[in-house]
C-alpha cells in the first residue's frame, strides 16, 4: 500500500526506515505507537476514511499514553470517483473529542510542510495532518521549513480588506475594528479549515471588491482551537461562516458554535461542511457543487441575507 | 520471601529453586488481597507463574514485558514495587485496574482493549533493531528484549493477526507468549480455539525439534542464519507429519510449544533457552484460568471478576446474600 500514499518514493531513499505493514489499519497506528514508546517518531500514513478502521488504536494506543505519533491522513475531504466508502468526511469530527491529539489540517502544499515539520519537533505527542487527494494548489511547493505555533490560525494569505498588520500576527491585516465602529467595520468573517480555504479566498476577493467587510481566517487547526480569533470574531462580527471539507456535525463549525456558547457570544453562525448524508462517487468539482461547498455556494451562504 | 521482594531485581538474585515458594505466596497473596478488594482474578492466579518466570528471566524495566488487555497483571504489579500499594488497586487515585506508563516504568504500554500487545510490542522490537543497527552495534549492550504477553481469548481479535503477519515481514527479535487457557471471559470460541487444541497433539515433534536444534547449535553445528533456512523445509516435514500446517510457523514466526505454564522452573528454562534467539518467536503456554483456588478453577467465567469472596471456602459474598 505504499504507492497510494507516494511512500514508495520514501521507501527507495530509506528502506530501513520506512514500513510497509500492509492493510492493516489498526496495526499501523498501535505498531506506531510502540515505536514512539522507544523514542521514534513514526509518521503513520493512511487514507482518512481507511483510518476510521483505528480508531480504538488512535484513542487507547496513541492517545492516551501521548505517543509522539504524527498521522498523516490521505484522502481527506471528499476523494471523487472512489466515491461513498473513500471520502474523507469524518476524521474532523470524530477525532475532536479525543484528548492529547493535535488536529490540523493545511491550506496548501507551505502549510503542509510547515505543519509536518512542526509536528516533529520535541514534545509534540499525538499529531493529525489531514490533506486532500489530487495536485496541490501552488506553483512551487518548494520552502524552507518554519515552525507553526499549534492551535494558532492566522489571517488567510492575500486577503487583507485593510491593509495593515494584525495583532493574531502573521498576516497583513489591521486588528478588526470593534463592532458598529462605522465605515469599515468587518461583519463578516469566514473562518476556514484545510483546503477549501483556497475557494473561500477566491470569494472574498471578489466580495471585497464588490465593497462588502469581508475577514477570512485559515484556522489551520482544529483542536487546540484558536481561541483568539474565537475570541475577536465573536465579539466583533456580526455574522461567522465557518467551511469545511468534513461532515457538518462535530467538526470547526460545531468547535466554534461551543465556543461561543460558552463565551455567551451571540453572532449568527453558518456553518458549511458535508451534509449528513453518505456523498456518492463523481468528480470533486461535481461532488463540492452538489454538496453546497463550491465558490458560488460559499459566496452565496456569505452574502445571503447581508446584513 | 515475598515480603523481601520489592523489584524484580531482588526476585533475580534469589536461586531458582526459590521460584515455587515465590509463586506459592504470590498466589496467596493475590487470593487473599482480592477477597475483599474485587477484581480481575482468576486470570492473575492464572499467570502467577509466567510472571515470576518473566521477571526472573528477562531484565525487567530495561527489557520491554507488554502484556495485552492486562486484566491478568495484579501479580505483576505486585513484583514491580507496588505490594504495599496494592490494597488500593482499582480504587479513586489508587493504583490503576490494569497495566499503565503512567503508573510505572515496568507498565511498557497501554492496557486494557484487547489484542493490540503484538502489534504494539513489535514496534518496540522494531525500533531497538533499528537503534542497534543505526548504532553499528557499538551500543549492543543496551538491546532489549520484548516480550508480547497475548491470551487466547485476545488472538481471535483482528489486530493480533495484523501484528502477526508484520512480524513475519520485518526484522525483530520479538517473543511472543501465548497464555493459552482456552477462556476469554467466557470460553474462546471459534477456529482459533480449535486449531490451537489441535496444535497440542503436534507438542512431541515441537519438543524433539527444539532439543535437536539447540544440542546442534551447541555443538557448534548450526549457526542461527542456517537453522532460519532449515526453518522453511522443516515447517513443510512438519506439516507433511501431523497433516496440518502450524499457522505460526507458516508465518515464519518460530513456534515452541505447549509448555505447562504452571512449571515455573520449566518455564524459566525454556524461556531462558529461547530469549536470545534472533527473528520473531512464539512461546506456547497452556494455562488454567483460576489456578490454585478451586472454585475459581471450577467456574473461571464467575471469578473473572466474582467481587469479594471468602479466601478460604471460595464462597462470594452475593451468593451468600442471595
């Protein structure tokens, strides 16, 4: 099973390194596991939806003994052709509730280094990097490796509506504005998880231009939650959008409906992800139409009802 | 002698003919403490042995014991510096109902879901091959053994034959135990059980071909890389013998069994004639769930868990309420 995951590539550099353990879901996460317990830092590669056969081995073998294992899950979001029984729709929400883990999830071939690296630095324990299917979206995935802070999101790239530099750091945006400050002030902000963040960046360009108050935050973590941005959206904006490639229940949309629960922060919360129904087989671009998760789709769940 | 037991340090330096008082007291000791403190019982009288053989044999915390599901490790908690503690076991902030690194570095692994002590224990095999070979054997000294502990009631579990054919794939040195005692918490069911019964009546020609082979290898006459190749042709006389083939072995897993997993002095032989073996090894133990204290021998699936008991009678305190 190596080829599906491109490890074959990996296993010709270093044989002695890399395990073919064959389908063997389980196996592949608890045999991780021990070779964490002897001080490894395995990286387990498994399709998202094949993972789902470990789940116990991710909680009792990995968790709960915080085993520095970095699961890299394949296929995440919907895969296409393959389709109901391969699509990655669920590791977000049922991985969540799970102490210990780290979830994050890239925007594009940088973050997905980034993140990978991260990930491997001392005393990160239990560590999920869930990507997509298909070719990536940059031109060249080629970067020197950075640390990310875990559990912190940042301002998604090129989509400043002001300019500036925020305090969430890293991006080039101002510090939103409180609410009903006036001219400018943001009352929309969409807050994206994993790739679909490159569609939601193309929406907001064009939202801005059409002279609408638009953030978009790349949360790039699920769990820990970045609470800060939580924090600035609920208190600032008027209406959250939150887009994600994973089942609709459980997963960003709910975190951030928790968190404003908790924080008895009242702002309109949409959330978009996949319904709750098995999604069939056809292109990716036919199958994120259908499920409501296109440009047109999110640009329309945004502006609907504007405020 | 028990009480002169604090680490399994101190159980290696007594004599191996100390061994069954050892166990003689270790049984009364798990008898007597879980008759008023519950808790899984008759699979810990059943492995009293194997533990002590375990611990006598193997440089415990250094070399890697990881036990599968761990229900079966009071006497195991009881030989690694938790005696005194152990009348708080299962108890709010006491020790722990079964196995845990948290707890204790004799504790190698999480415990308590079954079947995942191979796979698990493979990979620490794995990984101190890897170590030796990335250290070009300077550090030899520090190469640990792992033993994966797996009962039958835990080998019909998919992830056991997962870590099975892995171990067959990729260089280590694992010892696997099989505590074969024909009960889960119920009876095993199923074709696992009764291929493992029958692979009992192939034991004499396990027995003649695991003499033979270490008088060779002493002899100076068979190098461990050629008795790997004799290995292959050897599975196929055997399975042309007894008309059947020994799943392990099919598997390029060394199969060594049955032994009487209540002969503590047998066991620590043999598991001293095994242990520096290369490749992966499979130990077969036949055990009795509930050894030692007959009304837990007479209905295991009862003293599983029976709550509290009379030490002496065997009689539960919710019969007797009833």
């Amino acid at each position: 099973m190596a080829t599906g995951c491109s490890l074959n590539i990996m296993m010709k550099e270093m044989p002695e390194r890399t395990f073919d353990v064959g389908i063997a879901e389980g196996h592949a996460v608890t045999f991780s596991g021990g070779l964490a317990k002897e001080g490894m830092i395995p990286f387990c590669n498994i399709y998202s939806s094949f993972a789902q056969r470990a789940f116990d081995n991710i909680i009792h073998d990995v968790a709960l003994c915080k085993q520095h294992v970095v699961f890299c899950l394949d296929r995440a979001g919907l895969v296409g052709q393959d389709g109901a029984t391969h699509h990655g729709a669920f590791d977000l929400a049922a991985l969540r509730p799970i102490p210990n883990l780290t979830i994050a999830s890239p925007m594009d071939e940088h973050e997905l280094r980034h993140m990978m690296y991260t990930a491997q630095l001392p005393g990160k324990g239990p560590f999920v990097i869930r990507y997509p299917r298909g070719r990536g979206v940059l031109a060249d995935w080629r970067c020197p490796f950075e640390e990310i802070p875990v559990g912190k999101g940042r301002i998604a790239p090129s989509c400043s509506p002001f300019g500036g530099v925020s305090k969430l750091g890293g991006g080039d945006i101002e510090a939103l504005p409180q609410r009903g400050s006036g001219e400018g002030a943001v009352l929309i902000a969409v807050l994206s998880l994993g790739p679909l963040g490159n569609v939601v960046a193309k929406v907001v360009r064009e939202l801005r231009e059409e002279g609408l108050s638009v953030a978009h935050y790349d949360m790039r973590f699920l769990k820990p939650i970045d609470e800060d941005i939580l924090h600035e959206v609920g208190t600032t904006c008027r209406r959250i959008v939150t887009v994600e490639d994973g089942v609709i229940q459980g997963g960003l949309g709910s975190a951030v409906l928790e968190y404003m629960a908790d924080h008895n922060l009242h702002p309109e919360v949409i959330r978009l992800g996949l319904p709750d129904h098995f999604v069939e087989h056809g292109t990716p671009d036919e199958l994120y139409h259908l499920v409501g998760l296109d440009a047109p789709a999110i640009k329309q769940a945004i502006v609907h009802s504007s405020l | 002698m028990l009480s002169d037991i604090k680490l399994p340090a101190d159980l290696r330096a007594l004599p191996i003919e100390a061994l069954p008082q050892v166990c003689s007291e270790l049984r009364q000791e798990i008898i007597r403490e879980m008759a008023n403190n519950p808790g899984h019982f008759a699979s810990s009288l059943g492995v009293v042995e194997l533990t002590v053989a375990l611990h006598y044999v193997f440089n415990t915390p250094h070399d890697r014991i990881v036990w599968d599901v761990g229900h079966q490790a009071a006497g195991h908690k009881i030989l690694t510096g938790r005696r005194d503690a152990f009348p708080t076991y299962r108890h709010l902030g006491g020790l722990r109902p079964f196995p845990s690194p948290d707890e204790s570095e004799y504790d190698t692994f999480a415990c308590g879901h079954a079947s995942n002590s191979i796979s698990a224990a493979l990979g620490m095999a794995v990984a101190n091959e890897l170590k030796v070979k990335v250290l070009k054997g300077e550090n030899v000294k520090d190469e640990r053994k792992v033993v994966a502990v797996i009962g039958d009631g835990s080998m019909s579990g998919g992830l056991a034959f997962e870590g099975l054919n892995n171990a067959s794939s990729t260089p280590n040195n694992l010892l696997i135990i099989l505590n074969d005692n024909n009960m889960s918490i119920d009876r095993s069911v199923g074709g696992m059980k009764h291929y493992l019964h029958q692979l009992h009546t192939s034991s004499l020609y396990n027995k003649v071909r695991f003499r033979l082979a270490n008088g060779l290898v002493r002899l100076g006459m068979l190098s461990d890389n050629r008795r790997q190749k004799i290995l292959r042709f050897n599975n196929s006389l055997k399975s042309l013998l007894v008309g059947q083939q020994n799943i392990f072995e099919g598997l390029n897993i060394r199969y060594f069994g049955p032994v009487d997993g209540h002969n503590v002095i047998e066991l620590v032989n043999t598991l001293r004639q095994i242990k520096d073996m290369k490749g992966p090894k499979l130990l077969h133990l036949h055990t009795v769930k509930g050894k030692g204290f007959k009304a837990a021998e007479k209905n295991p699936t009862v003293f599983h868990a029976p709550g509290k008991y009379d030490p002496e009678t065997g009689k539960r305190l919710e019969d007797i309420q009833n």
